[in-house]
C-alpha cells in the first residue's frame, strides 16, 4: 500500500489525548503517515441561521480546496452541529475516493440524548466518526458487516456497536485500492 500523509485539521480546541487516540487509529488502520494543523477556516460562514446547524458540504469543500492535494487526504475535526440538505444532521461527511472529509463530535455527546455525560464513550464514537469518513475518502462504501466500521451509522447506538476497524472485507478492498493506485 502507498504511503499517503494524512492531515488532521483542528477547528476548534481538541483534547491532547482525543487527537493522539485519533492519529493512532489512522496510521494503524491506513498505514499512513499523520500530521497536525490547526484550521484557518472561519466556520460562521458555513452557518445556516434557519436551521442552527453548519453546511458539511460547504465546509467540505472548503476543507479540499484549503488543505488537500494528490499527495494528501484532509480530515477536519469539528464541534459544530452539521447537516446536509435531504438529512437532519450527520456526523460527518467525506468525498468518496476523493480528498478530504469532515467528521463533528457535536452529535456525539451524551448530554444531547438525555444520558450521563460520559468522555470516553465521546472519544470513542468519534474516532468511529473519523475512520469511517476517511474510509470513504480511500473509496470505500457503506458495508453491511454490522460491526464494521463502515456499516453506516444514523444513530450513537448505531456508533456503539461497530468495532473500530475494518472487516476482513472492507480491508481487502483498501488493500486492492492502493495497489492498483501505485
């Protein structure tokens, strides 16, 4: 497989050991080398006052046209609420086979859906979030593997129940991927 670098993008203050757990899982699951930026994007652009949530494919696009190139995939980590226009929110957004993806922990936090606060169930949901966008990013589509980490996830619990690595499936198909692309 190719090594390819892998930008993390910071839009917003993000814990030491969130960004560390994140970089791990990247470089691990996509053997890619993974470096830290803090994001210069003003997020209030991509603000849409009727519904009070941020536009994942503006801020997408922006993400790719900032901070991507050939030799590059972007990911922008985020704390805002975000949505595209046929859904209610996501929590991320990636173009598929493409450079670049986006992934919140808005949605993610307990407190939303009337739970206990809990910080390492956050975390870990949200390094779902960033694994499975970049999947996409690498060309990989939803899978019905219920507990891959590219089964699609409408829902936390849909979050919870997923491992954080790819099947065996899934992981044969970025394997043939990178090959075929060196």
């Amino acid at each position: 497989m190719k090594t390819l670098t892998i930008i993390l993008l910071s839009c917003g203050h993000f814990e030491k050991e969130i960004s560390k757990s994140i970089s791990e899982d990247i470089a691990r699951e996509f053997k890619s080398n993974v470096h830290f930026k803090e994001c210069t994007i003003d997020l209030s652009t991509y603000y849409n006052p009727r519904r009070r949530q941020y536009d994942a494919n503006a801020i997408l696009q922006e993400i790719s046209s900032l901070y991507a190139t050939d030799s590059t995939k972007a990911i922008a980590l985020l704390r805002v609420d975000l949505f595209v226009p046929i859904l209610t929110y996501i929590f991320g957004q990636a173009f598929l086979n493409g450079n670049a993806a986006i992934a919140s922990l808005h949605r993610l936090r307990n407190e939303l859906y009337g739970l206990k606060k809990n910080d390492l169930l956050l975390t870990e949901r949200f390094r779902k979030v960033v694994i499975h966008e970049l999947g996409h990013s690498f060309g990989l589509i939803h899978c019905q593997n219920p507990i891959c980490i590219m089964r699609s996830s409408t829902y936390v619990e849909d979050l919870d129940q997923k491992e954080i690595h790819f099947c065996n499936q899934c992981k044969t198909i970025l394997i043939e991927k990178h090959q075929s692309a060196d």
